[in-house]
C-alpha cells in the first residue's frame, strides 16, 4: 500500500504527577531520518524511541516529542525548596553581612539561581519506571502517525493513477500522429519544388529515398514501446506493498527522457505541442512522487 511521508501522530498519557504528551510528525526527505526530543533527565528513552521507530519508517524525515508537563490537580507543589541548602546560604549571608557591616539580604533570583527553589517537574520521574507508559504513548501516536501517512497515500495513489492515464492517452495521440509527418514531408517537399520549376512525380525515387531517410529519423516506436512498459511498471510499483517512492522516482525520469527523445525526433509542431503537454503533465507526477516513502 502506498504511503506518504507527510503526517502527523498524537498520544496523550499519565505518570504519577506528570501528563505525557508525544507527538509524531513527518516531513519529505530522501532518506530516512529521525529526530529525537526527550526531557534531559530521561535521555535513555531516546534508543528505545528510535528502536521502536526503525520498523515502521523506511524514508522521510521523522521528529518525535516527548513531554512531561506537571499535573498540578494532584495536589503536588510546582516548586521544591532546598530547607539545607536555604539555611546555610542565610548563615553565609549573615557572616557576610557583619563582616561588611551593611545588612545583606537574599531576592528572589538567588534563591532561584543557587537552586535553593526549583522546578520539581522532571525530578520525580523515574525513566526506566517510566518506560512502559511512555513506550505506549509512543506506539499510539506511531499508529496515529502510520494511519495519516496511509490515508494521504491512498489519496497520492489515486491522483498518480490518473496522471498517467493523461500521459497514455498522450502518447497514443503521439503514436497516432507520427506516422503522418512523413506524408506531408513529402507532400510539402513536392510543392516547394513545383512552387520552384522543378516539377517532380510522387514516385520519383529521389523523394522516395529522402522521404525514407526522414521517416527512419523521425520514427518514435522504440520511444513508444518503452513508454508502455514504463507505464505499466508504474502502474504495479503503485500497487506494491513495499516503499516505491524511490523507484517511481526513477521511473519519472526515464519517462521524461522518451517523450524528450520523442520531442527531439519530432520536427512537427503537432508533436512537439503533445510532448509539451506530456512534459508538463509529468512534472506534475514528479512533484507527488517525492512525497512517497
């Protein structure tokens, strides 16, 4: 099933004290990359992020977060206060105060800067007791994540399909056009040479032999056939359970060389409209198939 790169996950969850929120996001990337952000304290979570990870991501750049925000309706305090650290900073101060003979007193912002006061929101987490929860927070918001970038996918699938069945019925048209050129190459090439005194027959051997030589130049059916074989080969990649982004990616551009093969043979304006049109239609395809994993 195709998938896209792009999505989104979210899994909410609780720890004694703490809501858990993690969120999954995905961007385009060629490769595979990941992205990691836990809270300091419980680094060791982020090998086992990536572990869990590795077997769902194949391509794309993948960025997880976790975070812990205090629960303050449990009832616990926002702040701790350090009660030994606090007194000997005031004995400290008092010392200093009757060794300079002006009374020193402490602010806010050093009680906050010693870490006399401090945030308890990380402290009371135990990562590897932790693990379980968030492992399943995780796990929830990589299935979230998953269904996004499939959803997305089915709607790439169908639009790719489409597309190229724009592209087929352009080079049926080219197909079906080609074989004329040759024609009125020689009908203009009489009329030049009667519009020039030279009147000659159709079946001057002269013309035949240019007009062979034209048609051999100009012939495109060795582009077309392959442009019906890379059609169906993209037809089954889009199918495919396995990623296909990289080798849709491939088959783009060698569609884009035939239809500029054609281009180049062409010496029609007719064609050469068509191959435009095809070019144009095609680079619409390679803008969607970089969002593919």
């Amino acid at each position: 099933m195709m998938n896209s790169m792009t999505g989104f996950g979210r899994a909410v969850a609780t720890l004694p004290h703490f809501n858990v929120r993690v969120e999954i996001s995905g961007v385009n990337r060629k490769q595979a990359e990941m992205a990691v952000n836990v809270p300091r304290s419980c680094s060791e979570w982020d090998g086992k992020i990536r572990q869990i990870l590795q077997g769902a991501i194949s391509r794309g750049r993948v960025n997880v977060s976790v975070n812990l925000e205090e629960n303050i309706q449990d009832g616990s305090d926002a702040l701790s206060l350090n009660q030994p650290k606090l007194a000997a900073f005031m004995a400290s101060l008092a010392q200093a105060s009757q060794l300079s003979g002006a009374a020193l007193l402490p602010t806010a912002s050093d009680l906050l800067r010693l870490d006399i006061i401090s945030d308890a929101s990380h402290q009371d987490v135990d990562p590897e007791e932790a693990w379980s929860t968030i492992e399943d927070a995780v796990k929830e918001a990589l299935s979230a994540f998953l269904m996004m970038r499939s959803t997305e996918g089915q709607h790439l699938h169908r639009d790719l399909l489409e597309r190229i069945a724009v592209l087929a019925d352009l080079k049926e048209k080219i197909a079906e056009h080609a074989p004329e050129v040759p024609v009125r190459l020689r009908e203009a090439m009489v009329k030049r040479l009667n519009e020039a005194g030279l009147p000659v027959s159709l079946d001057d051997e002269r013309i035949v032999r240019e007009i062979a030589l034209f048609a051999d130049k100009c012939d495109i059916s060795e582009e077309t056939t392959r442009l019906d074989s890379h059609f169906a080969q993209f037809k089954a990649l889009c199918a495919a359970d396995s990623p296909s982004g990289r080798p849709l990616d491939f088959l783009c551009q060698e569609i884009f060389r035939e239809f500029n093969t054609i281009g180049s043979k062409a010496n029609d304006a007719t064609l050469a409209h068509l191959v435009v049109t095809a070019k144009t239609e095609l680079e619409k395809i390679r803008e969607q198939v970089q969002n593919i994993e």
